[in-house]
C-alpha cells in the first residue's frame, strides 16, 4: 500500500453515532482511496465496501479487526452505487463466509447483478448517443478499440452478485439505536442513493457529494423503443446532469450536520458543499449555452460535438472526450428542459441544438 493512504480506520465520526466507522481503503487510482463505513454490532453492516483488489481486500480486514470483527461476519451491505469502488467486494465477503444481505437502489440493482467490466464501461451504447450528437465515426472506432483493449488486459475491480434488497426512496435501513433513511439522488448514477440519519444530521452521500470534487453525471440509453411523444423519436436515455441538479435543490432544504462521503475526508458544512456542486454545473451549463449560441449565430445551431470542441479547445479526443462529451450532453438537457434551446435533427440523423427565440436560462 502507497504512504498516501492513510490511516485505514476513523473511529465514531460523528460522535452521535458512536458505532458507526470510516473505513479508508485503497483504490488503484490517482483519485486516491475511497471511504466505506461500517456499523458494529448485530447486524454488523457495511456501507459500500471497495475494489476486488488485494490491498483493498487486506485493509479491508484490517479495519473490521481493529472493531473486532472479520469478513465473514459482515451480515449487511448497503450500497450508495454500482460503481467499482463501492460494490467491488460484496462477492469477496460473500465468498469469505459471509451470509450477508445485500441492499441496493432498485435502478442500481440490475448494474451489480450483471455487472462485467465491459458493461460498466458502456462502450456501445456510449459510442451510439456521441454518434447521435457528432462525434465524427473514425474517432469513436479508435475510442471504442482503446477502451475495449483496457476491458481485456486489466483485472476486474468487481464481480456480479445477488441483490437481496431493492431500495426506493423513504426506505429504512434499521439498527439497534438508529435508523437511516433512504434518499434516492440520482445522477452520478441512475440509482444512487444517499443515507440520512435524523437525530445527528449525518448524511452519508457516496459519489454524490465528496470532500474535494463533484462527481461526473451519467447520460446512457434505456432499454424500450423511442419514446412516442418524443417529435424527434430519440430513444429513451437516463439524462443524469439534470437528475443531479433536481437532487441537489432538493438536498438544499434539508438540515443536515455532517457529510460522511465516499472520497475526501468529512464534510463539516453540508449546505456549502450543495451550493458548491450546483454552482460547479452551473457555471458548466452557462459555459456551453454561450459556446452554443455563438455556434448557432453562424449557422442557426450546433451540435454537442461542435459545442465540445468550442469549450474545450485544448482537450485530447481519444483519451478526454468521454466525460466532458457526457457533460456536454449534459447540459444541453438541462438547456433544453429548461426551454432554452430546442433539439432537432438533421437529415444525417445528428441532433441539434437550436436557440429559443425569447428564452434565456437567465
Ligand atoms: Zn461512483
């Protein structure tokens, strides 16, 4: 394990909760480790649980040691999201002895039971929405190769397995002493889900809050035929950064003390970090109105791939164009749900974003 990982265990961080730990383990990405947190006790329960990698399997152990307990006794795992980082040992600890309970968001529940590598990168159904906004075909073969080449050599960083408990909204997850609730917050993914406990105002947030930055949104076709009341007959797409915004407004009103997430530390003051990530995809959106309509003034519209190279002139294709393109997409829903700009599309089947005439998002 690197020097920069840390302790492996942060006993009570809220100290209302006095059974509830912060596990630190290890990922193998420059992000840096990310945050799991277990409850003591009957039902002893984990809240996400890390990659399937060797060093996170071992400080894995460690941190259940130090609260004397060991895998195979976790009986419970809550997961914020499908991601790698946070389903990756569920297998692990099942395999381990584990007789334990699995609780996901009904929306995440598919992603972890047929989890495989190359579905989680979406390569396909990713390349079919950039094609339908411009990506020119050439650039999206290459970017498909290079992705599916690093599906094939490197290890998985999970494994599919059982989902016992589909979670929706409202759910409650119950301990001895408490209760957490369960708010449904999609946009990083379409079921990621965050953990409130009343009485002490902590909010476990997964990927959708964090100590140092705000999470990428998600935007990926649907199973089922286009949408009948669509004009443009688009397939039916979860559209992610607008999701995330909606979440977010509604997490504004609540009173919460504590952000326990997933990277980065403790999070003292909730309501700056909301205001922080709204104002981060605020400023995002506003960025590719003005490049959209500086676009549009040449030749009427523009398409998220003209939009992508306007915004972000110095970005490589092949290895940066996913997550802005993602963001770019993004935005355009946001602009086109908030009436700003109408989405049509060209005889090459590209779509396009075309200005309002009134409408301004300010
Ligand atoms: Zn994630």
């Amino acid at each position: 394990m690197s020097a920069r990982s840390g302790p492996v265990l942060r006993r009570s961080p809220v100290l209302a909760l006095p059974r509830l730990h912060q596990l630190v383990l290890p990922t193998p990405w420059e992000v840096g480790p990310v945050q799991i947190y277990a409850v003591e006790g009957d039902p002893l329960t984990l809240i996400d649980t890390g990659v399937m990698t060797p060093p996170s399997w071992a400080a894995l152990g460690a941190g259940l040691e130090a609260i004397g307990a060991s895998p195979g006794e976790v009986k419970r795992v809550v997961l914020t999201h499908y991601h790698t980082d946070h389903m990756g040992q569920v297998q692990s600890l099942r395999d381990a002895g584990a007789d334990l309970e699995l609780a996901v968001h009904e929306d995440d529940a598919d992603a972890v039971e047929g989890y495989t590598p190359a579905r989680d990168e979406r390569i396909d159904t990713t390349n079919a929405l950039f094609r339908e906004h411009g990506v020119p075909d050439a650039l999206l073969a290459r970017q498909g190769e290079r992705l599916r080449r690093m599906v094939a050599d490197e290890p998985p960083l999970a494994c599919a397995t059982r989902v016992d408990r589909r979670l929706r909204d409202g759910d409650r997850v119950s301990f001895k002493d408490f209760e957490l609730e369960v708010i449904h917050g999609a946009g990083h993914t379409a079921g990621h889900l965050l953990l409130h406990e009343e009485a002490s105002g902590a909010l476990l947030t997964g990927d959708h809050l964090m100590g140092h930055s705000v999470p990428f949104t998600e935007s990926y076709y649907l199973e089922g035929a286009p949408d009948p009341a669509d004009p443009l007959a688009r397939r039916p797409r979860f559209r992610g950064l607008p999701a995330y915004l909606r979440s977010l407004r509604r997490l504004r009103g609540g009173s919460f003390r504590t952000i326990l997430p997933a990277h980065g530390g403790i999070v003292a003051r909730p309501a700056r970090a909301i205001d922080e990530a709204l104002l981060f995809y605020e400023v995002r959106v506003q960025r590719v109105e003005r490049a959209a309509r500086k676009l549009a003034a040449a030749r009427g519209a523009a398409t998220a791939w003209e939009i992508w190279q306007a915004v972000f002139p110095k970005a490589d294709p092949l290895t940066q164009m996913r997550t802005r393109m993602l963001m770019v997409i993004g935005a355009l829903d946001v602009l086109e749900e908030a009436g700003v700009f109408e989405m049509r599309r060209r005889e090459d089947e590209v779509l396009e974003a075309r200005p309002q005439s009134s409408a301004s998002s300010r």
